[in-house]
C-alpha cells in the first residue's frame, strides 16, 4: 500500500503528500515544513491509503471526499481548496470515515 500524508489547513487548502519525502528525522534535526501557505495553520495531518476524509467546519457543515480525487502534490505544494467557506467560517478538525457510505 502506499502511504500518503494528507494535511488540511484553517483556510480551508488540503493536499495529499507521498510519506516518503519527510523522510527518517534523527534526535536533533530541524523537521521539514509541510505547509508553506502565509497567514494559515494546519489543522491535521493524517497518514492515509484511500479512505474517505470528514472535513468539519465552524458552523457545523460536513463534507465528504474521496482521498483518491486529491491529487498527490509534493511537500512544496500548496494544495487545493477543500470546500468554499464563509467569511468568518474555519475548518476544526478532520478525521477518516471508515465506513464506505
């Protein structure tokens, strides 16, 4: 199977990395920086196959996407935005759905 990291962000932009570009960190490395968007934070990083992912939003609205629709993008990427959000609207949390509904 092929493992992917798959990161959504505040704003709304998610993107699906291979696990291999991170690479093996030993004691005292610096870490690589998975999302480089200005003015936004990253709410989850999840390791995935091809499972469903839940985006929640602020005022409770839910979306379901298929990982597979997700282009895989390289660690330098910025990503796609996952869903349209309102003004003062945010993503809080992502989870994997392993139901196939």
């Amino acid at each position: 199977f092929d493992k992917y990291i798959l990161v959504v962000s505040k704003r709304g932009c998610i993107k699906k990395t291979n696990l291999s570009e991170l690479g093996i960190a030993t004691r005292g490395t610096k870490g690589k920086k998975i999302q480089k968007i200005e003015n936004d934070n990253t709410v989850k990083i999840l390791t995935i196959n091809k499972d469903y992912d839940i985006i929640i939003t602020s005022n409770e609205r839910v979306i379901k996407i298929n990982t597979s629709e997700i282009n895989l993008v390289s660690r330098d990427a910025a990503g796609v935005k996952s869903m349209k959000l309102n003004e003062n609207e945010y993503i809080t949390d992502m989870l994997i759905s392993w139901l196939n509904i």
